[in-house]
C-alpha cells in the first residue's frame, strides 16, 4: 500500500480529491492532509509517505518551493502537482524542480488514476532495482570477505618472502592498514561450545556462528575475522590496536561472549594473543592467541584466557632462525636441522613451559606450512602433525616433543628428497600445486626460487621442460582460465576480476584477456550461455 499526501489550501478540492479515486482498492493510502508545503514538511518529517499531490499557488509555501524541498531532503517521494491551464509556466518550472507529472484542474478522475498507477509502477521498479543493487552489493562484498578472509590466514600459517608484495595485495583487497610497518594487531582464537547432552546443536549452528562472527567484524573499523579448517568450532579474529580504531580487543571479547549468548545460547573460549608490531610478527601474535586458548580448561563454561605471553621477551624465534629451519628441511639435512632445534628448545631448564609450549608451536606451524608448500599432506604426516600438537597440548612432556617434532622433519625431509632427486619434475609439480593456490599474489621466477631454494636459471628451464611453457607464459594463462571462471558470475565487476586473479588494474587486464581470447572480459561474459 503506498502512502499519499494531498496537499491544498482549498478544502473542496482536498475532499473532491479524496472522492474522484477508490484509493484502497488501487493500492494507495491517504495518510495525511494539508493546507501548504511548509505543513506538509512537517507531516513528512513523522510519516513514511511514497506521493505528495499538491497545488502550486497556496499561501506560506507553494507546491513549487514544496517540490524543490522534496526532492532535497526527501528525494525518494514523488511529487505530483495541480494547475490550471494559466499556470502552464509555474508547470514549467515546477518539472525542473522535480516533480513527476502535473494534473489540470478540475482533476479528471481517470487522468488521475491513470497518473497514479503510473507512479505506482515507477516506485515498485526503483523498489525492485534498489533489491538488487543491495543483493548485487552484498555478493561483491562477500566476495571481496571470502579474499580478504583466505589471504589473512595466508599470512598467519604458510610461509612468504617479500613485504612489498604482501602490501600491493594488501592493497588490491583493501586491506593496506595492515600492510604499515607500525600497524600493532592483537590476535583472538575463539570456541563455541555447547551441551554435552546435545552433540549435535554445534553442527547445527556452526553456520551461525560464522555469520554472527562476520557481523561483529564487519560493525568495527579495524577488525576482521576468518576461519582455518585445522580447528574445529574456531573462528579466528584480528583486531588492529591504533588511535585511529577505537574499538579495544576487550570490547571485541565482551560483544562475542553477548552475542553468541544471547542469538545462539552457546560458550565461548577466548584465546587472547599478544599485541604485535608489523606484518613478519603476525604469526607470532596468532600463535599466541592459539596458546593461550589451548590453555582452557574443558567443559561447557565460557573463558577467557590472556596470558600475555610475548611480553616476557622469552620468544626468541627470529626471521633468521625459521629461515635456517627451512634451509635444513629443503637442503633434506635432518642433523642440521636437528641442531638448529636443540638450540631452541634442548635447555629446558633456562625455559619456562610457556616460552617452550609457545616456540614449539612456532616450529610445529613452519613445518606444517611446508608441507602444504609441497603438496605433501599423506595421512601419516597429518597424523605425525597431530601427535605434535597433542603433545604441546599435554606441557608435561617436552622430549617427546622434540622427538615429534623431529619425526616430523624427517618425513617431510624424505618426501623433499624424493622430489629434488626426481629430475625436477616433483618439484615441479610442487611449484605448480603453489601456483594454483596463490596465482593472485604478485609471484615471480626470482620470488619462486628463493622460495623453493633452486637457481632460478635452472628453475626456468625445467618448468619449461616439464610444462612446455616458460613461467610467465604459465601464470598469465592460469590467471586467464581463473578469470573466465569468474566471469561466469555476472555480479562481479570487470575490476573486482582484476584484482581476483592477479592484476594490478583492470585497463590491463582487459588488454591480456583479449590478446589470450580473442574478446575483452565484457565480450566474453557476454557470449556466456
């Protein structure tokens, strides 16, 4: 039902008006009356109201100062004017002013009713168009969530190189805040949990929790949250610690544990990290928020655990030591890497059993991102990876878990060695398994060969062995067959596209696609069935 001003300083017309048209039946409701546009104003100001009719000539204010108002403050209301056929020129102006259409007096009710459904039609149209800028709105912005999501646990748990690329993809997903070298972020690991007498009511509102968990991100500046599949019922937040973001983690603790009360009767676990500085100390401060969950005790009862853990200065797990962690794997020497280990973690008794919990966590994370590097996830060493974190879990037994931790290397060691003594064709095969995972990062021959620890010369020329393409032919043809699947979805902007796949503008882009396809992106998308 739309509602209806009729405005005029004549009160035959207002009645004569109310009797020309069944308003009911055809959909419409008087809601108001008055006798110029300053008290319609104020009528407009309590009442929802879709239609003003009003005469141009009354006192106070006329219908062409009203009109002028409306369309200002109230642009969404149509306005529909009456005249004579001496005022044609008030008419004129009255249109520019953004009135819809105008009537001439006596009103003819058929003129009337057929000017009504008329407006009636226009304001379902624009009703059903802002629906779908909405819909359309929200399926890029959950696109853009889905990115920004997977790219955040990226930086937490595999393993990367250079800042500059890290902050240009930072960029393309709107996500550059974090990218600052003084940015300080406070990590939070969270749980629900229900019953015990109703196993199931955690799988029932998982899906829940993780909508719940984006809303209370998406309502503060600075905070995001996402989701890594190694833990079951966790969502994981980043909260950014700055003047500019007014929002404190504890706030952020406090809406969780409300909401997920209050919408989903469910506890909540709160792991608390420390804060940390700069894009190289995020896995650090993520692992801590993990630590500390891991600390809580069991049962159905909402916690909160902040053990402050980095602020003793005991964590001593640098840039340099995890790249001597990783040149031991990849160069598949287990004493070497065994060293480097007892090092670290062999004098238990200048080490708290929080400072040893938290670094071999840190090891346990460098070497299960690794194994994800090379695509070597067999179950015995998810299984392995597993007894390592159960043993972490358990603070009592620290040989054993260096000797998990070790048994681990090994594996992996052994599955490395297979791959660089197989004439590089395994690692090969590896790289490309990296490449399918993260062709949107900005990635190069030099970048990939100081990640996989091959001359890049000879890496070249092996990828074009093995693949029948050089590398960069590769990547620009995977980033194509990426973005043609994306075009599929005629919600996504060309741009949006660009940034999805890999490319730093769209004008580019739109260039490559058409040299590869024959069509621009726009072209393409157009010729889809």
């Amino acid at each position: 039902m739309l509602k209806v001003i009729i405005t005029d300083d004549e009160v035959q017309i207002l009645k004569g008006l109310r009797m020309k048209v069944n308003w009911e039946e055809e959909g419409f409701q008087i809601v108001g009356e008055a006798s110029n546009g300053q008290e319609t104003l104020e009528l407009l100001q309590t009442i929802d109201v879709d239609v003003v009719i009003t005469d141009i000539r009354m006192p106070i204010m006329d219908g062409i100062e009203l009109a002028k108002r409306c369309q200002e403050e109230f642009p969404n209301i149509k306005v529909i004017v009456l005249s004579g056929y001496s005022e044609f020129d008030y008419v004129r102006r009255a249109m520019q002013e953004g009135v819809k259409d105008y009537l001439l007096k006596p009103v003819d009710p058929d003129e009337l009713l057929e000017i009504l459904l008329k407006v009636s039609k226009e304001i379902e149209e624009e009703k059903r168009n802002e629906i779908e800028s909405a819909r359309i709105r929200w399926l890029a912005n959950s696109r853009l969530q889905e990115v920004q999501e997977q790219f955040l646990l990226y930086l937490v748990r595999d393993e990367w190189l250079e800042i500059p690329m890290i902050q240009e993809r930072l960029k393309q997903i709107q996500l550059e805040d974090l990218g600052k070298d003084n940015i300080k972020v406070q990590f939070l690991t969270v749980e629900v949990r229900g019953s015990e007498n109703n196993p199931d009511l955690l799988k029932e509102r998982w899906i829940s929790f993780q909508m719940l968990c984006k809303e209370i991100a998406k309502n503060r500046l600075g905070t995001y949250c996402f989701y890594n599949p190694n833990y079951g019922n966790v969502i994981h937040f980043l909260n950014t610690i700055n003047s500019e973001y007014p929002h404190s983690t504890q706030s952020l603790v406090n809406d969780i544990q409300k909401n997920v009360k209050s919408y989903l009767n469910l506890e909540t676990v709160i792991g608390v990290g420390s804060v940390v500085t700069g894009l190289r100390e995020f896995k650090n401060g993520y692992i801590a928020s993990l630590f500390s969950w891991s600390q809580s005790q069991l049962g159905s009862v909402s916690q909160v655990i902040d053990e402050k853990i980095m602020e003793e200065g005991v964590f001593q797990f640098s840039d340099d030591l995890e790249r001597k962690l990783t040149n031991a794997i990849e160069g598949v020497d287990l004493i070497k890497f065994q060293e480097h280990l007892y090092s670290m973690l062999g004098d238990t008794i200048k080490q708290s059993l929080l400072s040893f919990s938290f670094l071999a966590n840190r090891v346990l994370f460098l070497l299960s991102s690794l194994v994800k590097k090379y695509g070597i996830e067999t179950k015995e060493i998810q299984h392995t990876i597993w007894k390592c974190q159960q043993g972490i879990w358990e603070l009592n037994s620290q040989s054993k878990v260096r000797d998990y931790l070790i048994q681990l290397a090994k594996e992996i060691i052994e599955k490395v060695r297979v791959k660089r003594y197989s004439n590089g064709k395994l690692v090969i095969e590896s790289i490309l398994h990296y490449l399918n995972e993260h062709y949107a990062s900005e990635i190069s021959l030099t970048s990939l060969s100081s990640l996989f620890h091959i001359n890049s010369a000879y890496l070249s020329d092996s990828f074009k062995n093995h693949v029948g393409q050089n590398f960069s032919e590769y990547l620009v043809n995977l980033r194509i067959e990426k973005a043609k699947q994306f075009l599929n979805d005629k919600e996504l902007r060309i741009i949006d596209i660009a940034y999805l796949v890999g490319f730093s503008n769209s004008s580019y882009f739109s260039t490559v696609f058409k040299k590869h396809v024959g069509k621009t992106p726009v072209e393409y998308r157009n010729s889809i069935n």
